[in-house]
C-alpha cells in the first residue's frame, strides 16, 4: 500500500487539471464503531476491512448520514471510491481512505 501511494504521489500536483487518483475497493466491512467528527458531527471516521483480513481507516466528509442507510441496504457490505492520503502524527505514517462515494453491496461503483 506505500509503493502504491508513493507512486500516486509523483503524479502530482493534482488540480484542475490533473485531478488527484480515484480508487475503488469492493466487498467492505465496517470493523468497530464509527465516529462522528468536526464541529457538527458532520463527517466520520471508521476502519473499513475487505476480504485480505486488513483493516483501514476511512474518512468520510459530509457523510455522517450516509453510512449506515448503505450498509443496511448491502447487508452490512459496501464499496468505497477513495482517495488514499497518508496521515502523518507524532511521527508515525497511516495510509488513510479518504471517501469520495459509497454503494451498498460488493459491486464496484461505476
């Protein structure tokens, strides 16, 4: 996963123009509670594991609302577009998913 976010980083700068990397991850699992965050609660936090056993976090701005009627409707599965961002905090590195959309079930989004 750090090759592959370093890789994506010499494709920068993104802007318009050259937007930054879209991905798709399918057959997700919501691993623990999660967190509301910001000033209204607005956006969410959670740790997403497919099926390789390996649990990320997932950011998700605008999207305190819209996670759990999606994991209702996929039976507790979903599939993510992200962008990955690494989060660096005292001193440790966290590839993060940092959520652009979501559909209930395995299907990849279109």
């Amino acid at each position: 996963d750090g090759a592959l976010v370093g890789a994506l980083a010499r494709l920068a700068p993104h802007g318009n123009g050259n937007p930054a990397p879209l991905l798709g991850a399918g057959d997700l699992e919501v691993v623990g509670r999660p967190r509301a965050m910001g000033k209204s609660g607005d956006h969410l936090s959670f740790h997403v594991r497919g099926r390789s056993g390996a649990a990320r976090r997932a950011v998700w701005f605008g999207g305190a609302d819209l996670l759990a009627p999606i994991l209702e409707e996929g039976g507790g599965r979903f599939c993510l577009a992200y962008r990955p961002a690494v989060n660096r905090f005292r001193g440790s590195e966290e590839i993060e998913m940092m959520v652009e959309d979501a559909k209930p079930g395995s299907a990849a989004i279109e």
